[in-house]
C-alpha cells in the first residue's frame, strides 16, 4: 500500500528501500530515508499524506533513538506538526508521543506474550516502562499490580493519561523517577515479575531487577546480543545472563524479541529466581 502509494515518484528499487524503514502509528508516519533519497524527502511525505487516508502528519526520523530516555528527533514533512497521536493495541487505547518519549510498534508481539503469560493476582514491576503499554496491557487482560517506572517525566504523564484512558486506575501504578532508586525505596521484594525493558544497559540494573522480584519470582531479562548465526541469539543470551548473574536462576526461555541490526538482536530470557 505505501510502496503503491510512492509509485509516481520514486522508482521501484527506490521504494523498497524505504519499505522496511516506515512506521505508522495512529495518524502519524513516520520515515527514515537513505542519504541517497534525501532530496526527495518532502515529496517523500507530501505523496504519503495525500495518498494514505488517516494519516495527518508525516515525519522524518533525522536522529537514532538515543539518550537517556530513548527518544529520537523528528522533523516535519508534511501535514500538521503534532507528536502525539492515539495508537490501539490489543484492546487498549494508548496517548504515545513518538518525538518526547519511546514508543516503538514493533514490540507488540512482545507485549502481548507478556501479558499472556500474567497471572491473576500477581504484582508486576515494570523498570522501564515508557508509556505504559506492556503495563496497561497486563493489567487490561488480567487482575494484576503493575508499578510502571520511568526517568522521563513525560512517559510518566502519559502513562498516567493511558491508565485513565484504559480505566486502571490502582491496578497500573506510574512512578517518574530512577528505576534503581525507586526499588530501593519502595519495591524491595514486591514483584511476581518484573521487566527490564532497557536492553542496552541491563546488565547495569540487574541487581534492582532482583531486589523487586520476590523469592521464586519471573525476571524477563532484556538484552542486544551480537550473534553470527540467528538461531543462537538465545542461547547466547542464556549464556551471558549465567555468567552475570548472583542469585540461583532456572531458565524458563529465551527468544529473540526483533532484529536490531546486521547480525545484532534484542533478545529475553525468562527466569525465575531463587533467594
Ligand atoms: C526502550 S524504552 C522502553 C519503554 C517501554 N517498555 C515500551 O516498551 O514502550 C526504555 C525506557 O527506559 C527509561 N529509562 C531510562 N533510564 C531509566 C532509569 N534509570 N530508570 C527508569 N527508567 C529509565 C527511558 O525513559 C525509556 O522510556
């Protein structure tokens, strides 16, 4: 549909180079664009707003995701220069800002393992949690606590918004602040499961990752894994976790989560820890 939709001004080796690097999400498109199609950005998004119905604003993504809080630069193509938009999932209705906090669409399969594999009755802390969406989405499919922690005072405002949008108010708990410094005050020994959804900079924040988690509680460990072959992406992974770890672990799986790069991974591995 968006390689269509590019026919009349790009050539056909063109757009499939643009393919793999859109993202839409609610109104909002999002693009990433080679240096070599550069000059071509603002035709780039004027055809996609004009031709792509819902869409209200097209933006080009001019820096990675980087920082502290994760977040990228955007600058307007065409359309109205507005960040935030609704995007739904499963069910539930998120307030993302794809500009002033993380949020990406590729996670959801992610999100939607984790959420199955909830209990009812379990309490949940959620590191890194962003918006909400792996938080909200738990608590929308079973009677669950999530505290869902973030640096950034602005995924914590909208996460805020989207437990009110999601009617969870006292069951998704948002806390702005250091991940590591709010366990330590308030969450030593409180989590059923607990998510580190920081892959770059887990291994840093495993020990507050065990504080939260009670004995016999589920840690998903998210990490980036160079790997030559795919399929060993896990294993490795499970390899790396052992060798870090302090507590007595069983590992209960790993998968890789999406591709990051050329031969690198985000990975998980789910284990339960002993204390
Ligand atoms: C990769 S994003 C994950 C967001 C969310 N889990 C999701 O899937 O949409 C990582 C998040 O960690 C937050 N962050 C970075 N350092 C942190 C810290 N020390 N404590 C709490 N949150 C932190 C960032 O602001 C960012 O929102």
């Amino acid at each position: 549909m968006l390689k269509k939709s590019l026919e009349s001004v790009l050539t056909s080796q063109e757009s499939n180079e643009l393919i793999s690097a859109f993202d839409q999400i609610g109104n909002i498109i999002i693009v990433r664009i080679p240096d070599s199609l550069l000059s071509k950005k603002k035709i780039i998004g004027e055809t996609l707003l004009n031709e792509v119905k819902i869409v209200k604003s097209v933006f080009y993504q001019s820096s990675a995701v980087e920082g502290d809080f994760r977040t990228r630069n955007l600058e307007i193509l065409a359309g109205e220069d507005n960040t935030e938009t609704e995007y739904k999932e499963f069910g539930c209705k998120f307030i993302v800002d794809v500009e002033n906090a993380f949020f990406s669409p590729r996670l959801s399969t992610e999100r939607e393992r984790i959420a199955k594999l909830t209990q009812d009755g379990e309490v949940i802390t959620n590191m890194f949690a962003g918006v909400g969406m792996f938080s909200i989405m738990a608590a929308k499919k079973k009677k669950c606590t999530v505290y869902s922690l973030d640096l950034n005072p602005i995924a914590s405002k909208l996460c805020e918004r989207n437990i009110a949008i999601n009617k969870l108010a006292g069951e998704v708990i948002s806390i702005n602040g250091n991940a590591s410094k709010i366990i330590e005050e308030q969450l030593i020994d409180k989590s059923d499961r607990t998510l580190t959804l920081l892959p770059e900079r887990s291994d840093e924040f495993l020990d507050s990752a065990i504080s939260t988690t009670k004995n016999g509680g589920i840690i998903h460990y998210y990490s980036h894994i160079h790997a030559d072959k795919k399929s060993e992406a896990g294993k490795l992974t499970e390899e790396h976790y052992k060798k870090i770890t302090p507590v007595k672990s069983e590992i209960l799986g790993s998968k890789i989560v999406r591709a990051v790069g050329p031969r690198y991974y985000q990975t998980v591995v789910d284990v339960k820890i002993t204390k």
